[in-house]
C-alpha cells in the first residue's frame, strides 16, 4: 500500500495520540503514513478475521477443513449439503402454511427464517471452495445484482433504452426478471 493512500484523519490521529500521551516522541505523519501503509494489509485482514459474519463463516470453514479434509469429495458434501438445506426450508414452509391436512401448521415464520439462514450459512461455506476472497466475491456479485436490478427503474435495464414488459412484469435486456 502506498502511505499517500492511507487518509491524513488516520494519520493525524495515530502519529499524535498514543506518542503524547506515553512521553514517547512523536512521529512525523509522513512516517505514520508509511509505518501504517506497511502494516495495513496485516491490519486490514486481521480486522477482517476478527469482526463480522464472515469472520464467522471462515472459521466454521476452518473447522470443517480440518475435521473433513478439503479435497473434492468434501467439496461435493457441501454443495450436496447445500440441497439439503433447501428441502428443509421448503419443509419449514409447508409446516407453516399447513399444506399437509393430517398434520396441520407444524412450523413458525420463525422456522422458515431458521432454515433460509442455514441455506445461506451453508452456501457461504461452500462458496470457500471455490474462491480465495469469498466476502470480496460474495460482495462483488451482490453489487453486480443491485446494479443491474436496482439501476433497472422502471423496467429499464442500465444499458437499455426500451423498456421490456414480460408475462409476469418487466425483464432486462435478456429476458431475466427484474
């Protein structure tokens, strides 16, 4: 990282606070710039490992790693694993509604909400298999949806200039509901 990268209301802060404070001599901000520029990729992923749900996810990753090995086999389990979520939600959901007249609402929105997190937990563990960066992946394909959703207005895909009526509502340029 480039120490002119690193925001001056960073450096400001750090070359100041914890120097005064402790009688120690303070550092110039061009050498907190560079002190901080050359641990930031240290920093930054240490953050990243400690807060968040995908912190979370990396280590339950991390412990089916180790617990189950990380060969194709594994990988083949935990997309398969994936599919069982899912009739889990879909069982979740006919509890809920009581779609089974013997035995009648046997499931809470709450345990449809349960289940369709277990479906996203256990994809974001799958999708480790299959890239070095899954939150900067996750998060990509997510900006790519709300891109092309998001910036659709009124039936109008971003790069579209005629709008796309479809059976069931408007679709973007290729077909693909919006």
């Amino acid at each position: 990282m480039n120490p002119d990268d690193i925001p001056t209301e960073i450096t400001a802060l750090t070359y100041t606070a914890p120097f005064a404070t402790a009688g120690l001599p303070i550092l110039s901000q061009n050498d907190t710039a560079k002190m901080l520029a050359h641990y930031w990729p240290a920093i930054e992923r240490h953050v990243r490992e400690q807060d968040g749900a995908f912190a979370t996810i990396r280590r339950l990753v991390d412990w089916l790693d180790h617990a189950n090995g990380t060969g194709e086999a594994e990988t083949a389990m935990r997309l398969l694993k994936l599919t069982e979520e899912v009739g889990e939600v879909s069982q979740a959901y006919i509890g809920f509604v009581g779609q089974n007249p013997r035995k009648g609402q046997t499931h809470t929105r709450n345990d449809v909400a349960d289940e369709l997190c277990d479906v996203i937990v256990t994809a974001l563990v799958a999708l480790h298999a299959f890239t070095d960066d899954a939150e900067q992946h996750f998060a990509g394909k997510l900006q790519h949806i709300a891109d092309r959703v998001l910036t659709a207005g009124e039936g109008r895909h971003a790069e579209c200039t005629e709008p796309h009526p479809g059976v069931d509502g408007y679709t973007d340029c290729d077909g693909q509901p919006l």
